[in-house]
C-alpha cells in the first residue's frame, strides 16, 4: 500500500518537470502563416508558411501566390539550388535562430522575383499579429511587414 503512494507522489513530482520540458521544445511564436506584403506597392502578395525544423532554424516556405502576373512562375533569376524551380512551394527563408524577444536573425531569405539572397533579420510586432522583414545585401536594405494569418 505504501509503495503505491511513493508512486502517485513520484508522478505529482515528475509532471511539473515533463511540462516545462515540453514547453522548451514547443513551437516558437513565429511559426505559422503569414501574408507578405509587397513593400513597393503595399499589396499582399503571397503567403509563407513559417515552421521550425529539429534543429530550432527557422525557415519559411511560399504555400501560395496572391494574384501572380503569369501562372505557376519559376525562379528563373535565381543562381542556387532554386534556379528554374517554382515559387509556390520554395523554401525563401533559410537558418533563421531566434535571439529571444520575438526576435530572429542568422539566416537568409530570397526574393524570388529579383532572385536575389539577402541576409535577413525578422521581429514579432504588435503583439505577434504582425512581422517585421528586412533583408540586407552590403549596405543595400529592404523591409516589409508581414500580417499574420
């Protein structure tokens, strides 16, 4: 009889341990759906899935183009492993790391139109309801905001 509380009071310990645990590896706040928003013209333009890969990167894929100006584009001005592949479904964000705070850098993302790779930085805005984009080549920026889905 004994021994069974020793087991009922070794879970009650245990479950507070398991639970952080499996917060520590939860989802980061990024990961989701978001509309991207063309800096230039301030129309939406696709939406990106964001998802975290084992090792905690960060990275994000286009699941769909809003309103293409020609049917299923390709990256033909891209010169990597993208080259000639189709945008809808192309990994643009690669090796994001979370800095903590709602924010990101470390990675890369692609604008498949220019086919251009940037070094880019990301940060959850408003409360995480928006995303704030900005990639870098030399001393050249752009940013956007992105809207959450």
């Amino acid at each position: 009889m004994r021994r069974t509380g020793t087991k009922s009071l070794f879970a009650i310990l245990l479950l507070p341990a398991l639970l952080a645990a499996g917060s520590a590896i939860a989802a980061d706040a990024v990961v989701g759906r978001w509309k991207t928003i063309d800096g230039e013209t301030g129309k939406p333009k696709s939406i990106v899935e964001i998802t975290q890969a084992a090792n905690g990167t960060i990275n994000g894929h286009i699941v769909e183009l809003l309103n293409p100006s020609k049917p299923n584009p390709v990256c033909d001005k891209c010169k990597d492993d993208r080259k000639n592949k189709p945008i809808t479904g192309m990994e643009i964000i690669r090796g994001m790391k979370a800095d903590g705070g709602g924010e990101y850098s470390g990675g890369t993302i692609l604008k498949p139109d220019e086919g251009k790779v940037y070094k880019s930085k990301m940060e959850l805005i408003e409360g995480g309801r928006k995303l704030e984009v900005s990639g870098c080549i030399a001393f050249i920026c752009k940013s956007q905001t992105w809207l959450r889905q």
